[in-house]
C-alpha cells in the first residue's frame, strides 16, 4: 500500500481521462443520462452519488483504511444517520467528553424516538461498562473529548461494545487519520466533521463517516439517500482539496501544540493544562499507543481567575480568533462553557467538569513565537 501522504494525491483524484486534468472537474448535473429505460449507469441522481463526492470519499475512504465512505451536509448530519440505525426502545451509551451539538443531538433530537440516551467517561473502563444495559445498540466516543481531552482506550472500547452486541462510533475529528485511525483498532465507524481539519480552512461545511463492514455501509448508504443530507459538489471538491495537504498541514500543527502546551503547563497565571502530550496527562500512555506519535492540535487551559477573568483572556487575543469550530490553517480560541458547550445542560456542564475557567485552542499554521506571545499578552489582559 501507498504511503498516506501518496494516498491523500492520487487514490479518488485520478486524472480526467477524456481531457488529461490532472485535478478532476466539478460535476454539478443534479442528474443523468441513463442507457435505457430501466436500465441504470453508475450515476442517476446527485443525492444518490455525484462523482466529485465519490472522490473526496474514496480518498478518505483509503485514509482511514475502511470499506467505504458517506460525505454528508454537516458532520451533525453524519451523526444523525448513524443514530437512525437505532431504532423505538434501543439504548446509546455515550462519552461524556463530547461535542456540544452531539449531546444536543442525542438528549434532544434523538430521544425524541424513543431511543435513551446515558452518558459515561468513556476513558473509564468501568464506568462506562455500567451504563450499559441489554437494550444498548450503540456506543458513541470522542478521543481525544471535547473540551477536557480526555483519551480513551477505542481497541477496548471496541471489545466492550461488541461483547455486548453494541456498535462502536468514534467521532475522531480532533485527531483526524493522521494521528489515530479508529477502525483499525476495532471501531465499527469513524466520524469526521470535513469542515474541520480534513477540508482545514474554514470554507466548507460538510461531515463524513467510514466504516470497516460492507453490510453497515450499505445500511447507512440506504440511510443516507433516503433522508438526502448530502455533500454538495462544490464543498467536496474543496474537501478533497483539503485531504491532499491534511498530513502536512496536521504534523505542524501537532508540533506546535505541543510547545505550547509545554509553556502554558509552566505559566503561574494558568491552572492547569488539558493536553494528551504531557507526560502528567492520565491518558498519555494509551495516546502515545493509538495516536501515532502526536497528540493533536487541540488543548484546553484552565484559567487561575474567576469567569470574567477567562472572558478577557478569551477577548484578548489577536492572532487566536475568538470563534467556535477548530482545525483550520488560523488558530482560533474559544470559552466552551459559553460557546461550543452552550448547549449542555448547567448541570450537565458541571457534572462533567466543564467549567467557566476552560479555554479551549485550536492551534493553526502560525508561528510558535507568535502565537505564545499572543497568549502572553492576553493573560495579562
């Protein structure tokens, strides 16, 4: 097999045959021409495949070594097709450490089926486990959690899920299949918010999921076309655009996190910081086992000071944008309590440690330098 770099260039972004481009067209035809009544080509109708979303697929597809990939609209519409595989009566165990729209999803949105819904620290064997029940069909993690970046261990999760006739998906946005590639480690599928590092400069909007088995992919195809929240073409050609410089662009991004997880850990003005790198960080063991060698470019701080204390620290920076959504070539910083995690529950938040102190970061393409003096100058703030 083909280095991933090679991958993410050449495998879905084959040249066009009849005209020698070697970065294939745009096909905006919402439809057809088909052979004969009756008789049906590859391609019939945009929402049932459209040949630039099928590259940005096979490329990611081949990233995250599985058996086939879905785009979708937004990463929450790859989320909502995974619970419609659930049906009246069944029961999802969830992570704890999660995205925001995805407990919004599932405690407001999904459980509107019938469907339950429990949350456990899923970087807690035993916690999670007991939050199982007979009914449990699907088991939903984040590794590294959003915000408190917390690592869990998927190839047990996996043996967890499975040996209690559950599924396992792992939103693994934050690591991307650069650092972490759930599926080979037992997950059944793996999510990807596109908008974030895979597409990686703010500019379209879309989600993805891959999975390991042809009969589950077929399912949520079935899903996927049925419902029609699709990735439109434009963004796809952006998206698969994006894949082709992920590796490169996420291995400086992971180095610079790093450095400055390292200078934040040392600052007397920070209580403390949230990022799987650090030799003190509970899951670092099992990060430095399934994350490849990097430990992503996303950390969370605690600042040592009261809520508006953390507010002006938030509004205080210049180069770090104050804005939701991560992943992309500008650096951006963010209060979950009051942005990405607004939508939790208050009970919820300080139950799972979501505190008004938190700051989470996004770290982009600037340069270290800059960016430490940035947060210097906004701690002072």
């Amino acid at each position: 097999m083909m280095e991933f770099r090679t991958r993410a260039i050449h495998i879905g972004n084959e040249r066009d045959p009849q005209t020698g481009a070697v970065v294939p067209p745009i096909y905006l035809s919402t439809t057809f021409v088909q052979p004969g009544a009756g008789q049906w080509g590859e391609y019939d109708y945009s929402r049932s495949g459209n040949p630039t979303r099928r590259a940005f697929e096979t490329t990611l597809a081949s990233l995250e070594e599985g058996t086939g990939a879905l785009a979708f609209a937004s990463g929450m519409a790859a989320t909502h097709c995974v619970t419609m595989l659930l049906r009246a009566g069944d029961h999802i165990v969830a992570g704890s450490d999660i995205y925001g729209g995805t407990y919004r999803l599932l405690h407001k949105i999904v459980s509107r089926s019938g469907i339950d819904v429990s949350l456990a620290p899923s970087h807690d064997l035993t916690q999670l486990s007991g939050a199982f029940r007979p009914n449990t069909r699907l088991v939903w993690i984040e590794s590294p959690g959003n915000p408190l970046m917390s690592i869990t261990d998927i190839a047990a999760c996996a043996e967890l899920a499975h040996r209690n006739g559950a599924l396992l998906a792992v939103d693994s946005t934050f690591a991307t299949p650069v650092v972490t590639r759930p599926l080979q480690l037992g997950a059944d599928i793996v999510m990807h918010s596109v908008t974030k590092y895979l597409a990686g400069h703010s500019d379209a909007l879309g989600g993805a999921i891959v999975v390991r088995d042809r009969k589950l992919y077929d399912d949520l195809y079935f899903i996927q076309n049925a419902t029609g929240a699709v990735l439109g073409p434009f963004e796809s050609f952006l998206a698969s655009r994006g894949l082709k410089t992920l590796e490169l662009r996420v291995r400086e991004q992971c180095t610079t996190a790093q450095r400055l997880a390292d200078w934040l850990q040392n600052d007397s003005r920070v209580r403390q910081v949230l990022y799987p790198g650090l030799p003190q960080h509970p899951g670092h063991e099992i990060a430095k086992r399934q994350m490849d060698g990097r430990f992503g470019a996303m950390l969370t701080f605690e600042v040592a000071g009261d809520f508006e204390k953390t507010k002006r620290v938030a509004e205080a920076t210049k180069l770090f944008q104050l804005a939701v959504s991560l992943g992309a070539v500008e650096s951006l910083i963010e209060q979950p309590a009051s942005m990405s995690h607004a939508s939790y529950d208050p009970k919820d938040r300080a139950a799972h440690g979501i505190s008004d102190g938190l700051i989470r970061l996004s770290v982009g393409l600037e340069a270290f330098e800059d960016l430490r003096d940035d947060l210097d100058q906004a701690l002072n703030a």
